[in-house]
C-alpha cells in the first residue's frame, strides 16, 4: 500500500514516471546515487537516463557518484551508452572497467570513507541531483533507505533536487535498521559518539526538506543479489592459517576471547574466514565492517555473532529471501550506516578492529597492491580498505599464492602499485601460510614472507632476487633495475617464471 | 632550587648518578625515552649506558624506542658503539641511518600517532624501562615534560621501571603547558573531547605510581637546538604558490579568511610557508601540529596566530633562548600534547587540517616517496606525514623540482618507494609551480604534475614516456619495464638525464 510507504501526504503528488524524472537530468549535471555493493542502488532512473541521453542525439555527460559498486546491469549500460564523464568512488563492473581503463571515463579511485568530506569542502563537483532508493518517506517527509545507506545522506543534504525510487520490493521491516549520523562540518564537529559497535548514534531516515524532493518514482524490484563464492581448498587454508593466528593471539593474552571487532572485505577469502568462526570457540563476537554477507547471518543465527554493524546488506538470493522475510528476528543485532561512519578512521581506531581484506599482490617487504593488475589496469578500486588497513588494531591481507594458473606470483619483488604501505599492514595470509610482519624490520620481513607465503615455483626466484638486493644494502634492499621485472616477464612473456 | 623541582618528598632519596642508572639497564632490555625532534630528549643516561656497555665488554643490545628523532650526538653514539638492536619509530642522523641502512640496527619506521597503539596491544616488545626529562615532579609524584611530550605517557605507563632525568636547564615556566591525555585500551574508549585546536583535555604532569620511579638523575643542558634553514629563492617561490593558492581557495569560498588548522612538517620549505603568512591578509589562524619551529612564535608575536598546538619546540638557538624566558607571554596560546593526540587520525579530520609536508620524491600520478633515496636507503622516516596526509582537509607534498645539482628529478614516472599513495595527495607544488589534483584521474593527474612541477630539463622525457605509457593503455598509463628506469639510470651513471 503506497501510503504506508508514502506517509507525507503533500508529496503524493509527485509520482512520476522514470522517463520523466529523466528528463529532468541535463547534460553536465552531478548525479549522486545511492547504492552500496549492489545494494540499495537505484534501479530504473539511470536506464531511463541513459534512453533519453541516445534520443537526445546530441553529446550528453554526467558524473555518477555512487556509496561503492552498484549493480552490474546499471554500472554496464551507463558505460556502454557513453554517458559518464566523472565516476566515483567505487566499481567492479566488466564494461565501467575497460571504459575507465581505456580512458572513456574519468574514474576517481576513493577511500570510502573520503568521498563525503571531499562533498563538503569542495574539493570535487557539487551534487546536483540526488538519485536515492526508499522503502518509505516519513510522515515529516524524510527519507527511509533500503539495504545500504552509503554516501545517500551527504548526496542529499547537498543535491539541490532529490528524486526517490520508491521500491515496493524492499521489506518496509527494515525500517529501524539504519542509523544516520552526519558529522557536520569539519572544524565544527562535536565527537562521534559511538563507543560500541552496535551502538545506534543517530536516526532512522535522512532528514531533508520535503520541498527538494521533486519527483517519486515507484519500483518493484529486489536487489540484484551477489553469487556467493564458496570456499575451496585454499581459501580454506587461508582461512584455517587465519584463525589459528587468532587463536594463538588470544592464548598470548593480546586478545580476549571474543576478539576485537571484525571487519572483512567481499569475497571468498572473507567468507571462508567466518565460515570458520562458525565451528571455532570464539563467542560474542561483534562486526563492524562495510559490507554484511551471508556468513554474518550463519554467525548471528548460531549464537557466535552478537551485533553487526556495517553500511550495507550484501547478499546471495537463497540468504537475501529469508533474511528479508526475517528481519524481526535480527532487528536488535543489526545496524545499517553511512559509509564514512563505518569506515571512519576514527572510530576504527577508538574500537580497535580486525580488518581483514584481499589483496592482488603483495611485495617481499609486506606492500600491498588491491587495485592494479601489472600496475597499470585497474581492478576494481581501493574501496574501504585503507581506511580499516591504517586503523584497525590488527591488519591482514589475504591472497593466493599465484594467479592464472601459476603463471603470476602474488609475491613479487616490489609492488608494480601500492595501495598499502607497510606501515599499514600487519599479518600476510595466503594458503601457503602465514606471515606476521608486527615489530619486523624490511629485511626480516621479507625473508618470512618469501618464506611463510610464496609458492614454492617462485620461491627460489624471488630468495635470488633478495639475495642479490641485500648485497647491494639499503634499508629496504631492492635491485632498482629488476624491481619489476616479474612484472615485465609477463607482460612480454605471458608469465612470471624465468 | 630542588625542592621546587622535586616536591614529592619521598623520591627525594632516589637521586642517583647517569653512572647508577645506567647500571640498572640489562641487555635484551627495551627503553622508552622522552624526545621528539631532539626536544625533550633524554641527554646523559644512554651515554652513560654505551659507557656501561663499552666496559661490560660483552654483547650488549637494548631496543631503542622515542617519541621521534632525538638529538644527534645521542643518536649517532648509541649507533656507534652498536648497542641498538630493534629503534623505532623515526630517526634522523647520520650514524644512525648508516647501521639501519647496513642492516646492523633493526629500524621500524612507524606512523607517529602508531607507536602507542602498537604498545598497548602487545604488536612491538613492551617497553622495559622509561627514561623520561622532566622539569620537573610534582607534589603525587607526578612526572612533568619538558618540551616535548611524544610517547612519553605511554613508555611510563607501561614500563617496569622509570628514570627521570631532572634537566634543570628547562624552565619550570614550561609547567602548565602539556596536555597529556591518554586514549586508554582500544574497545574500552571514549570519544577524545577535544573540538578545537587549542583546547585541553588533559592534565599538565603524566600521571605514576611514584614507586615505579627508581632513579632521578639531576642534569643541566638546555636542548640542542635545531639549525634553522633559511628561505632559499625555491622555497620562496614554493611559499609563494601555496600562499596564491589558499588566497584563491578564500576567494573562492572554500575556505574562511582564517583558513583551517595548520600542520606543517619540520624544515625549510615549512618554514618559508609560515613566514609568507607573516605578511599575508589571513588572521586568527590555528595551528595543530607536531612540532612548533621559530615560524609559530614569529607568527605568535605578529598576532597572526592564536592558538598553536604540537608536541615538541624545535627551536633555533635564538628563538630557543627568548621563548623559554618569555614562556608567560606564550602561555595560554600553547598546548603541547602526546603525539597519538597530536597526529590523531580522528582529531586531524574532525578538525579538518590544512597539512603541509615535504617530499623526497613524487611520481607523475601523485604517488610520494617520504623516506627511501632512490627506493632503498632510508632518509629518516615516514613520522606523522601519513597520519595527517591521509586525515587532513587539504594536503600538500612540497618538494624542489630536482635535487644534486639537477642529477636527480624530483618528479619521477613512478616512486620507487611509496608512502602516500595518491588517494592521500590533494597538492603537488614545487618551485615550478603548483598542481591541484582534487577530483583528477590519473591521466588528468599525470599531465598537471607534468607541466606544472616538473623541472624543464626533465619536462620533455616526462612527457615521452606517459605519452608512450597511454599508448599502451589502462587507469594509470606504465611502461612496466621502463617504470624505474629514471632510478636505474642514475644508480648507473649518477644522473636520470640520458
Ligand atoms: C583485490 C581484489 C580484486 C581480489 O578479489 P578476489 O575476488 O578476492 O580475488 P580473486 O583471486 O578472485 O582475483 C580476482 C581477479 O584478479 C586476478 N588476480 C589475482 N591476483 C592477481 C595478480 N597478482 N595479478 C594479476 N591478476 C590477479 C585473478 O586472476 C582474478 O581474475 P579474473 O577475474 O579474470 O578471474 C578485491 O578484493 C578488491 O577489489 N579489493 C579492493 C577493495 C577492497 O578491498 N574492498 C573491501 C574493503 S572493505
Ligand atoms: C623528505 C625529507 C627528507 C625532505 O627533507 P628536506 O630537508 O626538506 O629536503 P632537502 O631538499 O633538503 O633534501 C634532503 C636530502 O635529500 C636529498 N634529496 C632530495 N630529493 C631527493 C630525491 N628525489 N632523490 C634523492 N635524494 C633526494 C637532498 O639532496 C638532500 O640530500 P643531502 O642531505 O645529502 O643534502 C623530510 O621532509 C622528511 O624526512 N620527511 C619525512 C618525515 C616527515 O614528513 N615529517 C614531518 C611530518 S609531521
């Protein structure tokens, strides 16, 4: 029933049809979007802008600022139509990606937790219009989100006309879940005071005069959900490596029984890694990360899990039905925030979290490189993982070993891109083993790395590689000219081995 | 006058000579020692403890830990007589940099504000025994800093055993001045309350149990003051970009007239910028960084400023003089606080800062190298610039173009060491000129660092390799085999030109 999701009678007369809503979108306009890992993103809009941007037959650009990824469909057409001038801060799609790559788009690679403040202060182009999935309005007109809260409220506040999908797909339960909090303005903030993970700071829905909102388009369709990557052998093993190091963490008295609270990235590294929580003794444990997967439902469902806070719901659509059929049931476990709240330095280091993220490749002095395939493409995009990476208590980065078939070493001599520095990285995991760089200087890490975590086809090289470095000497040995000359192996050989 | 010094009795018995306490400290021991930027710092113990050892005439290490770079004469004895095993978390000598470069000091270069946190969760050896300068010890046995505060709360609070060095050559007029607030255990936190620069949170003494104190060593040496670098025309010129651009940045309503809280790293090009604001129109202005040099008490004196917050003085010995006989008239525009304060990543963007800091290198896509000459001997460290690169409102990496008389560009196709990547770099400027990166992709990024900072000579080959690089294509244009090529040629023939 609309009105129950519509619940400010004087914008019932706003509904409109997306092709409408389009036309109200001009060429050079900022579009901020909500959606966050394909979740909570907006829906009809961009395929109805991008219809009317190809009937328009005339040069048409827009900027997309999106909370992170969002769904592959809307990332794909906007890129295949030509449309995007500016995108940020996030993506993983095939289509954006070789559009970025080639030059077709102008991408800005973000800390997740950065692109509001850089809103703020200026430092990129002002919103224009707001693009933002609803489950409700509020009886004061306010703006009830769906499965992620992202970037939407600072999209909002800024946006000078704000357009609404109303998503009827969306369980109106999940009402309650988010919590908004905006800081304010840098050098007029009060403290954040959330001193807990599950702690909620602020409201339920973005506050926003009614005025602004210009248009209500009504949708029905639920999230694009994620396939889950099950576990395989390795990142069984990585997962296994992982846990026994925390296990010893707590018999060492550094860590209590139920940890720290847990931050992990997408993937499958991440979910096998709580997977294996589920059968372990930790107990209480708190999350506090960006993304909420299936495996944090496994763990909320079994007891382990005792709140979970992140910025948006990513899951597989066996999980999504019954969690969205359940909500009641996790109401009092689960909070949904902006982005730049979940990820925020400052209260990743207040809490002291245990960040565990994937990387591409990691060099023998414990860089890390998440974004760059041989330096140059660009994967998907740093995302929040520096912001955990740098503030968490405790840092990890998992990897395989090698890629395509062995033909490229995870390992390699020096990163051919660096995302995190070493002074961000704490333990490397790959299924090989695991290597814990805490209070190591360059010259010891790097033998535990080779040693702990190469695959035993490049280990020789890369023992060779270091051998010849340290007689050269330096802080941080490296043979400048064959630094990257794994890389440049492959590129011209189609491998890493010699 | 003692009793003024020491005014809580009972330790009144505890004073003992360098000689004495020295002897107390074991091999394998670690020590946490007062000083940052060689103020505050420690001055007659270790000498007498590389004394102790020299005698001893057995193999003797201890590690080595400070707030950050303490005075030479210390830094290069103890890495003389080879008694430093493991010294973090900055340095900036000589001596020193010979045995971490060589391998014979094991050197963990650390963010400033790290350090702490790295002690309290058990990631680094616990600190054994502190030896901390004080001005003096107040009536609960109480320890107050002299001019520098770094990690000394944190050294005292976890050591076993604490030894002052009563410097009676400070002034007891510095008393009042500190601002020692103490996060406490990560997970059991409250929010930091400060919301302004000049605020305080604190006490003025760091708090102890005065039975762990077991020695009190009575001294009398002023600090070693720093030489101070004068404006050069390229500074100037630096200066002078910087101040256009935050003149624009006013006018362009991105800023206020009194601009946002200034950080500023130590040396010349810092110090040419706080000398342009000497005669700027800006007014009111804050400061919050780590180290206050000669340029903040101009500043203070002109009016320009009014409130400064750090955590060391670095003076010249002039400036060091009248400062420290005209404390009152400084007294309540100055905080000096703990460096995990100081450099707080949620302080910094609460507040907002404008952070300023200089680089050694910067690659065509923004991308700095802080510490390691052409990517392997370390300079110093990385210290707080990547606590407040990363965290602040707007940052700038200052550096000269070119370095040894034109052999070496400064702008470089790729770092060959990198410790802020480009999502931390707001702004490049050299004496050439001034990039602004915001909301610039990478090939926008290459061509404005390019053209505007690149130093002519070098101009042409810069232009020819990202030309050929965007031949090849991806997000961030590299010809992987020719990245470093610049670093080869000038690791083989002393210069990058061809
Ligand atoms: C780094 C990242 C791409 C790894 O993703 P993943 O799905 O766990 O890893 P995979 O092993 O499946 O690798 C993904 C692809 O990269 C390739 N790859 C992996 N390592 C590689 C390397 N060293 N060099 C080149 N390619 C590599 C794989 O072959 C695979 O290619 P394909 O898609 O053509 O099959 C991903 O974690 C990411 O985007 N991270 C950055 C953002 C982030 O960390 N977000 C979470 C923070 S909250
Ligand atoms: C980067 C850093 C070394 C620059 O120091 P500086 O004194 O401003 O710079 P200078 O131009 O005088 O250069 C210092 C030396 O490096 C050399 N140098 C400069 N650029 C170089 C380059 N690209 N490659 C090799 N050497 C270079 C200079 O020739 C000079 O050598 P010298 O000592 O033999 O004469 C210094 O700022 C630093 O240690 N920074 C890291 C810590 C930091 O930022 N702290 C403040 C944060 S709060």
């Amino acid at each position: 029933m609309l009105s129950q999701r519509l619940r400010y009678a004087a914008l019932q007369d706003r509904v409109v049809t997306a092709e409408e809503a389009a036309s109200w979108i001009e060429d050079g306009m900022t579009l901020g979007m909500s959606g966050f890992t394909a979740a909570g993103d907006v829906k009809v809009i961009p395929l109805a802008l991008v219809e009317r941007a190809k009937k328009l037959g005339k040069p048409f650009k827009v900027n997309v600022y999106t909370g992170a990824s969002i769904n592959s469909k809307i990332d794909g057409v906007l890129a295949e139509s030509g449309i995007v001038n500016i995108r940020l801060p996030y993506q993983s799609e095939k289509r954006m990606r070789a559009a970025l790559n080639n030059g077709d788009v102008c991408y800005i690679d973000q800390h997740l937790s950065h692109t509001a403040e850089l809103l703020r202060s200026g430092a990129i182009p002002p919103v224009d219009v707001a693009l933002i999935e609803a489950i409700a309005i509020t009886e004061e007109g306010y703006i009830v989100p769906t499965t992620s809260v992202g970037n939407s409220h600072i999209f909002v506040a800024q946006a000078k006309e704000v357009i609404i999908e109303l998503n009827m797909a969306q369980p109106l339960a999940l009402e309650g879940l988010h919590d908004v909090y905006d800081p304010g303005h840098q050098g007029h903030r009060q403290p954040i005071p959330l001193t807990e993970a599950g702690q909620r700071v602020g409201t339920t829905a973005i506050a926003v005069d009614p005025a602004k909102i210009r248009g209500i388009v009504i949708t029905n369709q639920p999230d694009v959900s994620s396939a889950i990557v099950p576990p395989d052998e390795e990142t069984e093993q990585m997962a296994q490596h992982l846990l026994n190091f925390l296990k010893d963490e707590v018999a060492a008295g550094r860590l209590g029984p139920n940890l720290a609270p847990l931050q992990s990235g997408v993937g499958s590294v991440a979910n096998a890694v709580f997977h294996g929580f589920l059968n372990s003794e930790f107990r209480d444990l708190e999350v506090y990360s960006e993304v909420l997967q299936d495996s944090v439902f496994q763990l909320l469902d079994a007891g382990k899990i005792k709140m979970a806070s992140g910025c948006s719901f990513t899951l597989s659509p066996k999980t999504n039905e019954f969690v969205m059929e359940n909500l009641d049931k996790y109401r009092d476990k689960l909070v949904l925030r902006p982005q730049e709240i979940s990820n925020n330095p400052g209260l990743i280091r207040r809490l002291g979290l245990i960040a565990i993220n994937t990387a591409l490749e990691v060099d023998i002095y414990g860089h890390v490189n998440s974004t760059h395939v041989m330096g140059t493409q660009m994967m998907n995009g740093i995302g929040g993982s520096g912001d955990f990476a740098r503030n968490a208590r405790l840092t990890f980065f998992c990897t395989k070993s090698y890629a395509k078939n062995g033909k490229i070493s995870s390992i390699v001599p020096m990163c051919s891109h660096v995302d995190h520095t070493e002074h961000d990285v704490d333990i490397i995991v790959t299924e090989q083993g695991l290597a814990d760089l805490r209070g190591l200087s360059p010259r010891e890490r790097a033998k535990r790395i080779i040693d702990n975590c190469s695959h035993p086809s490049y280990r020789p090289l890369l023992q060779a590689y270091y051998e010849e470095a340290v007689a050269r000497g330096g802080h941080t040995p490296h043979i400048i000219e064959k630094a990257l000359s794994f890389h440049a192996r492959y590129v011209q050989t189609g491998s890493m081995l010699e």
